[in-house]
C-alpha cells in the first residue's frame, strides 16, 4: 500500500507528534534528490551534500500515512546556506514533497533508529503488524547489527525472522483485502487468530 503525505493539520499527525514527544510544528518540504544520492540513505547523502555546498543537517522525521496507519520515519534534511529546507534524499515512490518534523533533541549517531507508528483503523490487525515490524527491527539491530549494513542470522533467530517476513507481507495483503483476525490467514491454512495469528505471542520473549 502506498503511503501518502498528510496534512500537517491532520488529528492524526497531531497524535503522532504526541506519541514522539516533542513539541515541534511540521511543515512540508520539497524534495529534489541530489544526483549522487542513495535510496533511503539520508544521513550519509546530507553528510555528502554538506561537503560539496556547504550547509547543514536537519535531523526529524518524516511522517507517512495510510488508511491503517501514520507512522514518523527518523529522517534527516539538508539546509542550504540560504535557509532552504530540502528533502535531497530518492524515495522508492516519487513524491514532490513530504511533511517534516523536526527534532531538536535528537542526534543521529550512526545506529538505526525504529519508526513510530500508530494504528488508526481500529482493525486490531494494524495492531499485529506493528508489532511484527517492531520484532523485526529488534532482531535486525541487536547489539552491533544497528551499525551494520549487512544482516547475518542463524539458528532459531533466523527462523523467527523469516517467519516476520512472512507475517509482514501477509498482514499488508490482509489489509489490503479489508479483512481481520477472524477471517482466512494469508496462508489459507485456518482463520489468521487460530494460525499465524498465534505466532506472536510465542516469540515476544524470545526477541
């Protein structure tokens, strides 16, 4: 499912910037992707900018919204010497702006930071998503792994993290098809609260 930008008026996006902690006011900014940079790599293409022209990084996040969702993605902007806010980063999905927050208390440093999300479709489903995403980034970044580039797994762990993976793209093919707990798993073996659905509780303790 494709995010999109919302408005910084949007209640949603005033109970995210509650859930993050801060009191900041976002505003949109345009993106214009430098010719050098890389695909989500925003602190390394602001780093590379700042060397070339000048300026500064901004650091906050980006915010993203869907029908299920609105989620904050820890995201850094460049400043050119002129006070000028852009997004220089190349998305996936070509956007001409997106809304941004900026946080004065934060300080990248060079580990992965997990995004903030927060169900607003009332489908407990969004729920478990979340929860699978938020597993996944524990797994991902544990210990050393949150300044690594590459992802080595083994043993129980790296089944676990298959099994997320798995849970991922099914619980977004779910969603897309309206359904909740109580309907058909994505795997077609039971309903999703009698299959995967009982995968979670299982492996919360052992993340």
């Amino acid at each position: 499912m494709i995010p999109k930008v919302p408005a910084p008026e949007d209640q949603d996006v005033s109970k995210l910037i509650e859930a993050i902690g801060i009191d900041a006011q976002p505003i949109y900014v345009a993106v214009k992707p430098d010719s050098r940079a890389l695909i989500n790599e925003c602190f390394p293409n602001v780093a590379e900018k700042i060397k070339s022209e000048g300026g500064s990084q901004i650091v906050g996040w980006q915010i993203w919204k869907t029908q299920n969702l609105i989620e904050a993605e820890f995201h850094a902007v460049w400043r050119s010497d002129n006070n000028e806010l852009l997004d220089i980063t190349p998305k996936p999905v070509p956007f001409s702006e997106i809304l941004f927050l900026e946080d004065k208390g934060r300080v990248y440093s060079r580990s992965q930071v997990d995004n903030i999300r927060i169900n607003i479709s009332g489908n407990s489903l969004v729920d478990d998503l979340i929860s699978v995403c938020e597993m996944l980034f524990k797994i991902e970044n544990k210990g050393s792994r949150a300044y690594e580039y590459q992802l080595a797994l083994s043993g129980e762990e790296l089944k676990i993290w298959e099994i997320l993976q798995e849970m991922k793209k099914g619980l977004s093919l779910m969603l897309s098809q309206g359904l909740t707990k109580h309907q058909g798993c994505f795997c077609g073996r039971d309903k999703y609260r009698k299959c995967h659905g009982k995968f979670l509780p299982y492996v919360q303790g052992r993340v």
